[in-house]
C-alpha cells in the first residue's frame, strides 16, 4: 500500500513545517536604536583601549610616566631601575626602594644623584652666603 503524499504526518509535512514556521518568527528579537547619546545627540564611538606604556629606558625616564607605571617598572624589571633614578618625578620612597633593591647600574646612578644633588646645594648655600 502506498503512502499518498498529503496523508504523510511525518517531521517533513506541511503541518509541522508551518509550525515550526510560526515559533521560529517568534524567535527573533526586535532591535532598537541606541539610547546612548552624547550631549550633541550623535551616538558615542567606540574607541579602542590605549596600548599600554612601553617596559623601556625612555619611558622610566620620562617625567610623563604615571608614579604607578615607575613602581610597577621598579619592581618588576630590575635593569629598568637605574633609568628611574634619570626621572626628576620619583618620589623620595621609590628612589629608596630601588637603592634597596638594586640591579644593574642602580649604585652608580645612585651615587650621580646624591653627588650632584649635594653639588646642588652646595651651590645654594654658597650663592645665599654672599
């Protein structure tokens, strides 16, 4: 006995195609227009997130370099030290962790700073005697 094509129930019929049909046009959601808008009223751009700073002398001696960039330099990258000491914007308290801490070169630059800092003031002292 042959199946006539209009009897057939099967997950192929017409039924269950016109069905699938109605749930899958529910399916979709509706998009709305972006409700974010600046002040001008045009939506706001995207912008992608700014590269960070470089781990290389020019940026441990660059007095722009944020004090949390210079400790994280400081702690993490040893050879980077003696630059730092360069930067005119290190605190009192990270020169002294990095004399604590050392690396390469950090004595010597040290003692550069210390000496021309004390020629400094010896200058001062000696331009307010006269």
């Amino acid at each position: 006995m042959a199946k006539r094509i209009g009897q057939h129930r099967g997950r192929h019929s017409a039924h269950s195609i016109t069905a699938h049909h109605r749930t899958s046009n529910t399916r979709f959601l509706t998009i709305r227009e972006n409700t974010n808008t600046s002040a001008t009223g045009a939506a706001p751009s995207l912008q992608p997130p700014k590269p960070p700073l470089p781990r290389t002398p020019l940026t441990a001696c660059d007095p722009y370099t944020p004090l949390s960039t210079l400790w994280t330099l400081a702690r993490e990258q040893p050879e980077l030290r003696r630059y730092i000491i360069a930067n005119p914007f290190a605190t009192a308290d990270l020169l002294e962790y990095i004399a604590q801490s050392g690396g390469p070169g950090v004595t010597r630059c040290m003692r550069i700073l210390l000496d021309s800092l004390e020629s400094m003031a010896q200058d001062l002292s000696s331009r307010t005697a006269e």
